[in-house]
C-alpha cells in the first residue's frame, strides 16, 4: 500500500446469493464496515444490485457489477450495457474476470472493449489479470501479465484512468485455498505497474490501485495488504462470510 493510492477491498460474490439472500447479507455486512475509511465494495450478481444498491443506500459501502457489454445498446440478448448500470447508480464493475476468459470465451480484445464502455460511462472498472500454473512454471508470468495489462489497456489515454483498478489474480490461487505469497503477489503486482508506466507514465501508474485476488481471507489479508505495490483485495469466497470480509476491511485500514 502506498498513501498515494486509494485501498479498496472488494468483494466478488461470484454467481452465489438470490435478492432476498442479497439484503440479508447486505444488512449484517453494513453495520460491520461502516467504520472502514478503505473503498468497501462488493460485486454481485445483476440480478442483486437494485436489492444491494436499496439496502446500502446512504452508506458508504459500494455496490457492484461482474460484468458488462460493450455496447450501449441492441440485440444483445442476455447483456447488459455500462449506460444500464451506470443509471442504476452502480458504482463498480469487474471487468475480464479469469472465469469469463475460461468459460465465457473472453478475450483480451473483448477486455479491452468492455474496459472502454465502463469508463467511458464513468463506473470504477476493475480489470483482471493473471496467469495460470502452467505459465508460472514455463517462466511467462511476466510476458503474460505485461501483455494482458497492455491490451486491456489499449486505446486509453492517461486522462481515462481514473476510475481504472487493476486485479492481479493468478489463476492456480482462485478458489483453491492456496494464495501467492505475499512476495510473489506483490512482484507481480509491480511488473503489473511497470507496464503501465510503460504505456503512460510514472505518474500515472503510481496512481492507480493495483489488488490482488486469490484466496485471500482473514488469515493471510495482513501480509498481502502490507506490500507495497498491493492497494486491496479482491476477495471471493470469504466475502460470502460478512465476518470475514469485515475483518480483511478492518486489517487493511489497519
Ligand atoms: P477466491 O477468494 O474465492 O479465491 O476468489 C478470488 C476471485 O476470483 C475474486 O475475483
């Protein structure tokens, strides 16, 4: 964590909770991060986000999406549109998510398409990034994340970032109760920025916060959140706990 950057700890409740679980969970989770004075959010499912944006209303908590096409409009059935969650009063949106590459034939191309509608109808955009086990052990993780940060970042000027997140999520972390070390995060969160200053600039990549997902919980939150390069979680299975989440908020605002 650097002061220079905003610490955000959100949640991606993946495709788990109905509405009526939405508010219930919503409830118990306010009362628990209202303190925080960390960018608390959480994305959940669409069908989700009146019930949450309702039931956290006034509140500081963040409501967002998983999400979201890259056209404004037309006949795309089953999508839904960065101008659609931006009235709805979304303020976050996951963009590029590993699952959406793995079993939603995303690529980086499409990343970068939905990345532009999200800023362009000004919702904080949190882009995902990471490499599998197999590129970790060729040696590729560099290349990989340099790569994927260069196209989901393709045709974005300086001035467009923002509202930019970035989430380094190695694949072989997500879900498996085995999070990178807290030096392999925080290298890779650097290399991550490093791209980024060679596509802008120093000053704008030290301005932007890069997360690290992949279990992450209540456990092992205090080491990763202290790295220096590290501004946040995005944080999976334990934000489906509000306890759990509530303490990973309470660690990183220290
Ligand atoms: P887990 O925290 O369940 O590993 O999920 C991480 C993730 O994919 C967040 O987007």
């Amino acid at each position: 964590m650097n002061q220079h950057r905003k610490m955000v700890i959100a949640g991606n409740w993946k495709m788990n909770k109905t509405p009526n679980e939405a508010k219930q969970l919503v409830k118990k989770l306010i009362p628990l991060v209202s303190a925080a004075t960390c960018e608390v959010v959480i994305c959940v499912p669409y069908v989700d986000l009146h019930a949450a944006l309702e039931e956290s209303r006034g509140t500081g908590l963040k409501i967002g999406a998983q999400n979201c096409h890259y056209e404004t409009s037309g006949a795309f059935t089953g999508e839904i549109s960065a101008k659609m969650l931006a009235e709805m009063q979304v303020d976050y949106v996951i963009i590029g998510h590993s699952e959406r590459r793995a079993y939603f034939g995303e690529t980086d191309v499409t990343v970068n398409k939905r990345a532009l509608a999200c800023l362009k109808f000004g919702l904080n955009t949190i882009i995902c990034v990471g490499e599998t086990l197999s590129q970790r052990q060729a040696g590729i993780t560099e290349e990989v994340l340099r790569m994927q940060t260069k196209l989901a970042l393709a045709d974005l000027t300086a001035g467009e970032t923002d509202k930019l997140v970035i989430a380094y999520e190695p694949i072989w972390a997500i879900g498996t109760g085995l999070a990178a070390t807290a030096e392999i995060a925080n290298n890779a969160c650097f290399m991550i920025r490093s791209a980024i200053k060679e596509i802008f600039d120093d000053q704008t990549a030290n301005r932007i916060s890069i997360l690290y997902g992949g279990s992450m919980n209540k456990n092992n939150a205090a080491e990763l959140l202290s790295q220096p390069d590290i501004d946040g979680g995005l944080i999976g299975g334990a934000s489906l706990e509000p306890h759990d989440f509530a303490k990973i908020v309470e660690i990183a605002v220290g």
